[in-house]
C-alpha cells in the first residue's frame, strides 16, 4: 500500500514514514499541499495521506478539500497530523473531508490505533 | 530504521515464555518504542546494540517484558471486541431482553475501556438501557476515571476523531468527557480476590491483560468469582492473547467475528 506523507518538516516526513513502513506502507513524501498533489497525480493507487495542517505554499486543509474535489480520489484515507488541537479546527477538518486526525506530538502507537480503526490496518494480538 | 529481526524475534520470544503475549511481526515500532528509554538508560547505542548487551543476563529480562506489556490504557484497545459487542453481542442481548444491560469493566485503569463501551451504546443503542460498573484496586487512576478528563496523548491513544469531537469538549490542556457519558459509568474500587461489585449478575465483563499477572492458582480463584457474577449466557472479554484453557475448564470460548469471547459452560443460554 502506498502513502503520502505532506508535512513542510523533513524530519517529521521521515519519522512519519518510518512508522508506517512496518505497518507495509509505502511512503512517498511531500512538503506541502501543491506538491503532493503532483504526487497524487503520479501515483494512482495511495491508500492513505498523511498530512500537516501549516505547510507553505499550499495548507493542509486546502489539500483536503482540493482532494475531495477530486472522485478518482474518493477511496483515499485522510489523516490529518498536526500541532493545531483547538476543536473547532479538529471539527473543520472532519468537516473538510478528513478521517482521522492526530495531535502533535504522537507516538508509532498513536497511529497503528488510528490506522486499525481506519481498517487500514489489521487489529491484531495484544501488546 | 526499525530493530533487526534478531532483536524482534528474541524479544518476541522472551515476552512470550513470561507473559503469554504474542508479539506478531510488524509490533517492531512497538519494540523500538518501548525499548528505546531502558537502551537510552543503559548508555546503549540503541535498541539492536541494547539487546544484544541484554540477552545473556537473565536478571535484565523482565525489565523489558514489563515494558512491552505495561497495561497502557487506550480507547476502544484491540477493537475486535468492540466490533463484536456493537454488531453481535449487544444485539443478541436486546433480543434476549436483557434490560438495563449490566456491563462490568474489571481493572479498568483510568476509565478509557468503561467509557469506550458507553459510547458504543450512545451512538448505536441510544434508547437501550444500561449501567457499567468500572473497578479497579488504585484509587488514583479511580479517581482519574471519575474526572473524565484526559491529556491530550491520552485522547490521541485510539479516539477516533469524529467521537473525540461528538463527546468530549476541550478545556485548557485536556479532554473533558460530556457529563452523559460520565453518568453512564459508576466507578469502584475492588480487589479481583474479592466478591464481585454489586451491580450484578452482569452480561458483559471485560477483564482483559490483567490475569496474566497472575499465578495459576489466582487465576482460577479470579475466574471463579467472575463466574459467580456474570448472568446466564453473559459474555466475558478477555485480552487478545489470552484464555481460560488449561486455567478454568467451566468457560466455553464462543468465536464471535474476529474474536474469542466466553460463556460460562454450566450457564450458557441455549
């Protein structure tokens, strides 16, 4: 499975990526919401984007809408990781279009839960 | 970078002959996560060069499994017995008449499990009636349960955001649960060794990752106390790795979708 990893912070791409690589993602990266569209474009089959809210150039919040503009990307899973946890904002990316949403900081833990309860992944034994 | 397979296969193995918890491949994060602080302790260069160090000193052992099996609390944990609940086990029950539903949450910890179950029946059950019965044995995380509120890493653990923003309300640096949800649930301290709660018989108890702590001898006096509080037909969740087989043959595991549950033999509706 392919995933989109949109964050203007190198760092947490790569962390990001690195979480969900055992979980049998394969991670592309983007640095903001106009260059993972392009990336969007190039790759017809990601399952799931991940994705920051202030980014340069192109917001994460615009970046869902602009997806959910878009039908051929209906099936993809939207996961807002972000530093901003007011609830009116958690309330307007749901609203946007987004399906999970995590608040910086998280733990890998933070985002097999999210990813299982997406279905995305499978909930296995305990640990 | 994760650890190697040599790290993940040995602590699999380790965690698996102390606790009966499988640590399945693709837990590596979790190895890494929660081995990270002991290796950074240790003055190790990180978790592979930690366990390599680690694996001939016996005494080092269950450090690491109690950190790989640390009860940490999350929202609706393990998911398949919430699933069975919200499409089997609640329906089965309403069509039996059970009513109000009496559900026990045992060892509840700081409340997640209890409240992740008052959801399910607010959102899909709203007109069924119900009282969940939390317990544990410290008053602290007690405490903390009746309180409702959680850090914001304690919301990110396994809330899905549409329910975050449905019931809870942020105030300052945490999470409040609305006052519904905190009526639904009555919080109690109880040893496990003692007679069940009053609340009972209950159709449901949740009494998961915490018999495996104990010897075989505490798990069937635990297991013949839950068998005197659960009603006729009731079921009993269990943590994902474990069972009563070879503990407490009076229990009949019933698969309902993903997972095990279990029915008291003698008892069991039919």
């Amino acid at each position: 499975m392919k995933a989109l990893v949109v964050d203007d912070s190198r760092v947490i791409r790569k962390i990001v990526s690195r979480i969900l690589a055992p979980m049998g993602f394969e991670a592309i990266e983007a640095e903001n919401g106009e260059a993972a569209l392009e990336q969007l474009e190039a790759h017809g089959d990601m399952a799931l984007c991940c994705i920051d809210w202030n980014m340069p150039v192109m917001s994460g919040l615009d970046l869902v809408v602009a997806i959910r503009k878009n039908a051929e990307w209906r099936d993809i899973t939207l996961m807002m990781i972000t530093a901003e946890g007011e609830q009116d904002q958690i309330v307007r990316a749901l609203a946007a279009g987004a399906h999970e949403y995590v608040i910086k900081p998280f733990t890998p833990e933070v985002i097999f839960d999210k990813l299982q309860f997406l279905g995305l992944v499978k909930a296995k034994e305990t640990a | 970078m994760t650890v190697t397979a040599e790290t993940f296969d040995f602590v699999a193995k380790i965690v698996r002959q102390r606790s009966a918890i499988q640590l399945e491949p693709g837990k590596e994060y979790l190895v890494e996560s929660r081995l990270a602080p002991l290796a950074k302790r240790a003055g190790a260069l990180d978790v592979d060069s930690f366990v390599r160090a680690m694996r001939a000193d016996i005494s080092q052992h269950a450090m690491v499994v109690e950190a790989l099996t640390t009860n940490e609390t999350s929202w609706f944990r393990d998911l398949n017995p919430f699933v069975a609940l919200r499409d089997v086990v609640i329906p089965e029950l309403i069509d039996r008449g059970r009513s109000p539903l009496r559900i026990w949450s045992a060892a509840c910890s700081t409340g997640q499990e209890a409240y992740s179950i008052a959801m399910i029946l607010t959102e899909d059950f709203p007109f069924v009636r119900s009282n969940i019965v939390a317990t544990d044995l410290a008053d602290h995380v007690l405490a903390k349960g009746r309180s409702g509120r959680y850090t914001q890493l304690e919301i990110n653990r396994g809330l899905p955001a549409p329910m975050l923003v449905r019931h809870f309300e942020r105030q300052g640096p945490t999470f409040e649960i609305s006052s519904h949800l905190r009526s639904q649930v009555t919080f109690r301290k109880h040893n496990l060794l003692d007679a069940a709660p009053a609340g009972g018989p209950y159709d449901i108890i949740f009494l998961r990752n915490v018999l495996i702590y104990f010897d075989v001898a505490t798990k069937r006096e635990v297991l013949s106390r839950v068998r005197g509080a659960i009603a006729p037909g009731g079921y009993l969740v269990f943590g994902a790795a474990e069972t009563t087989i070879g503990v407490d043959d009076a229990w009949e595991r019933v698969q309902v979708g993903n997972c095990s549950l279990y029915q008291a033999r003698e008892r069991r509706a039919t």
